[in-house]
C-alpha cells in the first residue's frame, strides 16, 4: 500500500470552516496568578465543562488541584481553596460528562478519587472525596469516562492494567474494578473511545496501537508499523479512521492517519517539525476538524478531516511566542454560539501562572445563530446506565440542540399540551400590537389610500409571517416558567437576546417600508406638479 505524504500547504479547496482564526482572551478575561503544576508527566493538567476550570497545582505535602469557576476571572486568590486529598502528586484529571459537580482525580500515590463539588463558591480546602478507588499497584497515570454510559470509569497504571469502574453504588471505598485489561506490556501513554464507547483504542510505550472490545478485551487490530512510533491516539467520530501523533525514526514530530479497520500501514504520515513536544490531538465530530497543539510551544494547528482523499485537509494555524504547559478544552455545550465560536482551548502559561481562553471563531456577518456549523451534539444525559453497558448494550450520544433555548433530542421528556387560545400574550407581542396601531394610525393620514392599504396588507402579513416563526408546533419558544436553575436562568437570557434582535429585524423593516412610501409620495406629488 502507498503512503501518501502530505503537501504542507494543499491546494485551495471549498470549506466554511477555511478562515477560522483563533482568537485569545483579554487580560481581565484569563485566569492569573494561578501555580500550574511542574510536573513533566505527559498529560494535559486542565479539565473544563461549562461550570468550572479544573487545573492541576503545585502543592507541598501531596498532591492537589483547583476548581474554579469558570466566569471568575482575572487575578486568584493565593489563598484560594484547593481539592487536596491525595498523597501524591495529581497526574490527571476528568469532568463527568454528565454531571457539572462531579470530577475524577489519579495521583501517584496509586488511587483514583471521586470528588462532589460544590455549587457555591468554595470557601475552604476539600479534603474528603465521595468515592475512593484501589485497585492498582503503582501510580495511575490516565483517567477517561466513558462517553455514554454514566458512573463508568476507566483508568491506566504505570502496572501496565487498564481498569474499568462501576461507580453506581454505595460504597464509598471501592477495592475491585469490574474488569482488569492486562494485555499491554508496557506503559499506556493514551486511550479514545469511538463514538458510542463499544470500542477502545490505546497508545503503549512499545508504541503499538491497539483497538479493542473493553468488555471482553479481545483485541482487534493491532499497528507496529516501525516508521511510525505512537505516542498519542484519537477515534474521528464516525469516519471509521483513527489519528495518532508521534515521532517519526528520524525523531520528527509527525501525525499519521489510520484506517480503524486496517492498522498495518497508515493512510497518511505527515511530518510536522522538529520539536521533541508531545502532540496533543482533540478531534470535533461536529465540524470534522482536528486540531493538534504542541507542549511546550504556543501553537495549534487545525485541519479539516473528509471521507475522500488526501482524507486530512491543512487549514492554518494559531500561532503564539508563550509555550502551553497543558490544555484544556471547553465541551460544545458550553460554546458562546452568539458569536460564532466552534471549539474553545485553555492554555497552561506556567511561565507566567496564567490559564488563557482560546477561542477558535468561525467569521460570520450576521448575528442569527447559523445552524450550518452547529448541527446535533452530544448532550448531558447518558444513553445508558452503567448495568446496560456492562451487560453489552450499545448505543450513541443522546443529542442536543445548541441554539438557546432548545431542548433534548431523542429524549423521553413530554410537553403538556397546550392550544394557542390559552397563550398569554407576551411583551413581545403587545410592542407589535403598538408597532401596527402606529403605522395603521398614521397609514390612515396618507393621502393617496390604495397605496397605503397595499403596504398595510402586506405589512400585517409580514407580522403574521414573524409570528407563524415564533410559533413552532403549537409551543411558543418564548413562553415559559420562571427559571429554576442556573442553566434555565442562561436559557431565557438567550431566548430574550433573541427576541430584542427580532424586534430590532422588524423595527428596522418598518423603517424602510416608511421611507419606501414616503419617496413614493413624494414622486406622485412631483408628477401631479409637473402635469
């Protein structure tokens, strides 16, 4: 099989997300004066969902990291409480996908903690985990929930075992994983998930690539091609394809592109630079776009993934003189759609204590939400329990709209019925009622009346047209309960943004319709003058 060696710059091919440009925070919009931790372990130190920043810190006497909140910006507290519980220095750490309060911790001191955060502002040290896990023998390096299936819990040693965890029950202390893996002959450097979470493939310091059955652990495919040595891997969503960085034999960094089904040879190697750096890759199923950020360099390049071949499309790349400790990425959810953002990193400067937003922007002129580069995600409901999955049912993320204001996709929840004669009118509505009392009012002034009766028909069908829009399968989007959380409360914040970029759409329609009549007239008049 020929490997095709990819040009550094491709020639010119049709894409919307072609100009996407990385855009970082404003000094007051960072995190500073934050003790990132020194640790040379390869990982990525930073975890972030929608509620908090976690980072990895130094801390004397064990091993620690912090929870911030995520909208606290600007100088911390050197004071501020941490998450210390551990003997050992924290090498890893991970949000549950499903739960904003719940995080997951590994140490050097060979434990695995389960932490409850709590929704107020932390006002001293945490110290007591809800769940503690035993089971390794050394220091356990990685941790990764699984994707759709809640309470379940893999974890890597540097005793060569992956773990999995059910942690749907009651115990507190829990002394046996539910499997051990322990087929790798060295240590596990990375693991991904495919999209439903069925399949595991995972990077060894032998530098094979391994896909394989988590339940059963009977592997699949195995790569020990030598020109390539893996050290990180990543699952592309559903293109059946896997993407590795690594080194290759003459030390260049280089990522390779593989076909899940055939790991022999690679689709694609590309060599990148000669940096020693671990690559970190972060692959967005939603757009098809990869993209690679070097440690200890301040860049992060991003290319577009197609079925066809060259299969990995260079678009451009981030550039910046402060090199990343760690990063961290936002999940989709957490996304300010109103201006066009598609990914969003959280850059460790250790140099200077500071963890910098990146947010990666697609440039659009019109403020409506473009549904083009926001199709279904992956929402905060898990698609099965921990039992099911463990039992050997299969299923997808359960998906979810990002425009605000939407609600789950495929999701079991039920609206009560409702009739539009039981709406109450809303503010919205009663400033259009206004808007067409005026314009009939002074509509009725005009002197010539069959042109003014043409531009009032065909603005009230306008407005019937504006309020058909609003009104989708007999449920006003506008019309709910007061919030009672702070997600609800971010919901209608957004649905009123929207209504005010409405009512601004059809103030500025009538504007023009106005002026449109008043020319009119005044040719009319000029031409009754002149005959």
């Amino acid at each position: 099989m020929v490997i095709t060696k990819m040009s550094w710059h491709p020639q010119y091919r049709s894409s919307k997300f072609r100009h996407v440009f990385g855009k970082p925070a404003s000094k007051e919009n960072c995190y500073d004066c934050v003790p990132i931790t020194r640790s040379v372990h390869d990982n990525h130190f930073c975890a972030v969902n929608p509620h908090f920043v976690a980072v990895v810190t130094e801390c004397a006497g064990g091993g620690a990291f912090l929870v911030i909140p995520v909208h606290q910006t600007g100088k911390l507290d050197p004071h501020y409480p941490k998450v210390c519980g551990h003997k050992g220095n924290v090498l890893d750490i991970k949000w549950n996908p499903f739960d904003d309060f719940v995080i997951a911790s590994c140490s050097e001191d060979a434990t695995i903690k389960i932490w409850d955060i709590p929704k107020q502002l932390l006002s001293r040290n945490i110290t007591a985990s809800r769940k503690e896990l035993l089971g390794h023998s050394r220091r356990v390096g990685l941790l990764e929930w699984h994707p759709t299936a809640a309470n379940v819990l893999f974890s890597t040693g540097y005793d060569y075992k992956l773990m999995i965890w059910n942690l749907d029950t009651k115990e507190s202390v829990i002394l046996n994983p539910v499997r051990t893996i322990d087929f790798h002959q060295d240590v596990i450097l990375s693991m991904s998930f495919n999209t439903d979470g069925s399949l595991l493939a995972t990077t060894c310091k032998d530098r094979k690539i391994r896909i394989f059955d988590p339940r059963t652990g009977t592997v699949l495919q195995e790569a020990s091609y030598k020109s390539h040595r893996a050290n990180k891997v990543l699952f592309l969503g559903n293109m059946k394809k896997l993407l590795s960085t690594g080194t290759s034999r003459w030390n260049n960094r280089q990522i390779a592109l593989w076909n899940e089904d055939d790991l022999s040879v690679p689709l694609i190697e590309e060599d990148l630079d000669g940096s020693s750096g671990v690559l970190f890759p972060f692959y967005d199923s939603d757009t098809n776009m990869l993209y690679v950020v070097g440690k200890g360099d301040g860049n992060i390049r991003y290319y577009e993934i197609s079925a066809d071949k060259p299969h990995l499309n260079y678009l451009t790349e981030y550039r910046s003189y402060l090199p990343q400790k760690g990063i961290g990425i936002m999940p989709k959810r957490g996304l300010d759609v109103s201006s066009c953002e598609i990914f969003r990193f959280y850059k460790l400067i250790t140099t200077k204590g500071l963890i910098e937003p990146i947010s990666m922007i697609v440039p659009r002129r019109s403020e409506s939400y473009q549904e083009d580069i926001y199709p279904l995600t992956a929402g905060v409901q898990p698609a099965l329990t921990a039992q099911e999955w463990l039992s050997g049912m299969n299923k997808g993320p359960l998906l979810v709209s990002l425009r605000p204001g939407s609600e789950l996709i495929n999701s079991q929840q039920k609206f009560p019925e409702r009739t539009l004669s039981s709406f109450v009118p809303l503010e919205s509505n009663r400033y259009q009622d206004r808007i067409e009392r005026k314009t009939a009012f002074e509509d009725a002034k005009k002197p010539y009346r069959f042109l003014d009766e043409r531009e009032s028909r065909r603005g009230m069908d306008q407005v019937q047209e504006d309020r058909k829009a609003w009104l989708s399968n007999g449920f006003d989007p506008f019309e709910c309960p007061p919030p009672k959380t702070e997600n609800e409360l971010l919901h209608m914040f957004y649905r009123q943004q929207e209504e005010i970029r409405r009512l601004r759409e059809l103030v500025n329609q009538r504007e023009v319709q106005v002026k449109q009549l008043e020319l009119e007239i005044k040719n009319i008049h000029m031409s009754s003058g002149t005959s």
